[in-house]
C-alpha cells in the first residue's frame, strides 16, 4: 500500500474535480486555486469539463502516474504541453497544502495498514470504498466501464487519494516504474473539511488545545488508536474522548479514518513534533481493555495472494 502516487497525479485528479461544483469540502479550495490561477482560471475550467470520466486522466497525463520512469521515451508535444499545464496547476492547487495532504495520506495508510492486520486483507478491500466488493477470488469495483482484467501475478497497487471525490474511486492499469495495476480510493471528506479555513479558524483550535488532558490525548495517541481506546487510556467517557479527538483533528494535529462504526486516530507530523517539544505528560493509568490488541509494526502491504486471479469492474 502507498500513501500517495505524488504529487502530480494527484493534481491531475485535482483538475478533474477544478470545473466540477459537486463536492463541497472542495469549494473554498476551487476559490482559492481561481484567484491564484487569475485570467488562466477559465482555461482549466475548460480543460477539467473535456473529461468525462476519471479514466481518461492516466492517458492524458501519463507522466503524472508513471512518473515518466521510461529514458527511453520521447513523449510527444503535445504529452509534453499536458505535462506543463499540469505542473503549473500543480504549484498553484496542490504544492502550497502538500505538507498538510501528504501527512493527511500518510496517516489514511497507516490507519489502513491497522485495519489489514487486525482484520485480514479481505476485510480490506471490503472496506475501503462503497463501489468495491471483495468476492474471492474476486474484486469487484463497480466504477467507470465494464471488463474483466487479469493481474496474472502482478499484485494490485492500493493507494489513498486527497482529491478523489467521496463517491469516486478509480482502478488504474500501471502506474509507478514497474507499471503495477493500482486501486486509488478518496480519503473520507471528514479529513478534508479543515483543510481550507481561514487562519482565525485554526488559531481558535489550537487555542482550544490548552489543559493537561489533550496533552495526555496527544501522548496517548503516539501509538494511533480507536476512540475507545483513547477514552481507555484516558480514563474518560468515549464523548469525552471523541470531543479531545475532534479538537486535536481541527488543529492538524490528529488524523481521522473511519472503518465502518470505528474511527481509528493518529498523530500528523505536526502532532508528532508538537508532542517531541513539550515536556512529558503522563496519561492516567489504561483500564483493562477486554478485547486488547497488542501494538503491531505496519508494514507496506501487497496483495500478492490476490495476484494469479481477477479484478473486475462493472458499471
């Protein structure tokens, strides 16, 4: 599992998203990326409504999913003038909030990663979006045009994305240095919300974080843990622990995934480095937990097993 295909073709789904109203954690962004764009906003507009599917992203901008890992080849003018247009949309959409959307995606894996080692890979892919089915040996991903595709041993690539839509998620043939098939899936729009308020916005947050128990709720979260968890950890009610946790998520500070009616938290980077420069704060002491997992390392995740049989997509 990735955390990110870059971010190129992250901006390549950025664009898709540039001349669409729907989806509305994206409208202060499209504001801001119009005003930045200036009398070149209307162009991209134009640009993002030729597209009538996300599957003809990777076949216009081919660079921005292979990383153009190939010396050997010499992309067209055109190719060429794609690429170039991406990357100015790249600098003025994606590059400012990258650090913030990077550790947004890392945290998507890692949470992921959890729910693939407590819960096997099935459940996984039964998880990661409404549209994909696992039906072994089988994966069903009911988007975009109907065919049956072999991976033949090649694994299947999984990868979070920022700027994919809640109701969109998109199967790609190749992508990478070695051309791996790849299932690319949004992050919940819950993680997107705070990403694009006003600085009073955060300055209020963070002002909020005063107080020894989200102190102790970013302590406890070093190790990312469920709400239950954290109230646990805490010895506070798990409202109590969902209101510490939606505070420390407002403030960049947590990440939130959700699998099914569990929300798994973990700290950004930036939470990470404000808990390295503060004195140490000791949580109170875990009641028993019943069902107590013991920490597991998270390591990068491929689905070999799922290699020798079929992906499916149907409309």
């Amino acid at each position: 599992m990735l955390a990110t295909l870059g971010p190129m073709a992250e901006t390549a789904f950025a664009l898709y998203l540039f001349g669409r109203n729907g989806d509305i954690a994206f409208h202060q962004w499209r504001r801001s990326v119009r005003a930045g764009l200036g009398k070149d906003a209307a162009r991209y507009t134009a640009l993002s409504q030729q597209f009538r599917t996300l599957y003809e992203l990777p076949v216009a901008f081919a660079d921005a999913f292979t990383q153009g890992t190939d010396p050997t080849h010499e992309a067209s003018a055109d190719v060429r003038r794609s690429t170039e247009l991406l990357a100015d949309l790249c600098q003025v959409a994606v590059l400012p909030h990258w650090p913030m959307i990077r550790s947004n995606l890392d945290g998507a894996r890692e949470a992921w990663g959890r729910v693939a080692i407590a819960h096997g890979v099935e459940r996984l892919l039964s998880s990661v979006h409404p549209k994909v089915r696992w039906r072994s040996p089988v994966l069903e991903i009911r988007h975009g045009r109907k065919r049956d595709i072999h991976l033949d041993g090649r694994g299947l690539l999984l990868c979070p994305s920022f700027f994919l839509s809640e109701q969109s998620c998109a199967f790609l043939d190749a992508v990478g240095e070695n051309g791996v098939p790849a299932l690319v899936f949004p992050v919940k729009a819950a993680a997107k919300g705070d990403f694009w308020g006003p600085a009073e916005h955060d300055e209020q947050a963070l002002g909020a974080l005063v107080g020894h128990t989200r102190a102790a709720a970013l302590e406890a979260l070093a190790d990312g843990c469920s709400t239950g968890e954290l109230a646990d950890r805490l010895g506070i009610s798990l409202a109590g622990a969902s209101k510490h946790a939606a505070v420390l998520r407002r403030s960049g500070l947590v990440t939130t995934s959700r699998n099914r009616n569990t929300a798994l938290h973990a700290l950004t980077p930036l939470g990470k480095a404000l808990l390295r420069s503060c004195e140490p704060f000791v949580a109170p002491a875990p009641r028993a937990l019943a069902n107590g997992v013991p920490q597991q390392r998270v390591r990068p995740l491929r689905l070999g097993g799922v290699g020798a049989d079929v992906a499916r997509q149907a409309v």
